[in-house]
C-alpha cells in the first residue's frame, strides 16, 4: 500500500518530507506514520530516503 501525499489545493504529488506543495505553497499535512529520517550524526534532516551518505555531515547511514 503506498500513500503519496498530495496537494489539497492542487493535487499535485508530494514527496512525503515536503511541508508545503511545491506548485502553489499550500501546507501539505505530513503523512500519517512518516517519521523523518534525521542523521544521526548531526541530526541533520533528511530530504532524501535513497540517500547513503548525509548530505550535511557526510556520515554514512546503517541500513
Ligand atoms: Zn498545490
Ligand atoms: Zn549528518
């Protein structure tokens, strides 16, 4: 079961960390069960899932 977060205003798909739709800025309510992936390094955000490496610190992620 995948749930794409999508614009209430304009439907367009979001990515699950967006906060607000990248086409008209209206504020995405952030899906149910998504945690942020936060380094654990540096605690920086995450924006990627695929990332392998921060993109902040440089830290490797563990799978
Ligand atoms: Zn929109
Ligand atoms: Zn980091």
């Amino acid at each position: 079961m995948t749930s794409v977060a999508r614009c209430p205003a304009c439907a367009r798909p979001a990515r699950s960390r967006d906060r607000f739709c990248g086409a008209c800025g209206t504020a995405i309510a952030p899906t149910p069960g998504a945690e942020p992936l936060v380094c654990t390094d540096c605690g920086a955000i995450v924006e990627d899932e695929d990332d392998q490496f921060c993109t902040h610190c440089g830290a490797r992620f563990e799978a």
